[in-house]
C-alpha cells in the first residue's frame, strides 16, 4: 500500500509541475496580447485623428461634428436648442 501511495504523490506532483507550467506560458500570453491590444488601441486612436483631420479639410464648412465633450451641442447638457 505505501508504493501505491507513493506512486499517487508522485503523479500528484508530476501533474503539479505541469499545471504550473501550463499557468506560466498562459500569463506570458496574457501579457503579450494585454501589450497588443495597447498598441492596437494607440493606432486606432492615431487613425481616428486622422480621419477627422481630413474630413475637415475635404469639408471646412461643415466644422466640428457634434462632441459631447466640447460643448458643441446645448441639447445634450440642457435639453434645450442653443439660442
């Protein structure tokens, strides 16, 4: 009975050592694609900018779209046309 024992610990431990390694290469993935999705998001944003560059250019009459953020709209914040 102590070799079946033994025998279980040591596939015990075997699987242990394997779990642990399956983890260690699963964060350094993690981290490459969290690094990749950075990157991926920086040139998103670039690409953005871009775009609303040339679209001013092609049409500089139209202005700035409407952007919650930069108070172009009184609708969005009082509900109400600007005067």
């Amino acid at each position: 009975m102590v070799d079946a024992d033994r025998a279980t610990q040591l596939r015990m431990q075997t699987r242990l050592t394997e779990l642990r390694h399956q983890h260690e290469l699963g964060e350094r993935q993690l981290a490459e694609l969290t690094a990749q999705q950075v990157a991926l998001r920086e040139t998103l944003l670039r690409i953005t900018g871009a775009i609303t560059v040339l679209e001013e250019l092609l049409d500089p009459d139209a202005g700035p779209g409407p952007n919650p953020g930069n108070g172009a709209t009184a609708t969005a914040t009082t509900g109400r046309s600007a005067p």
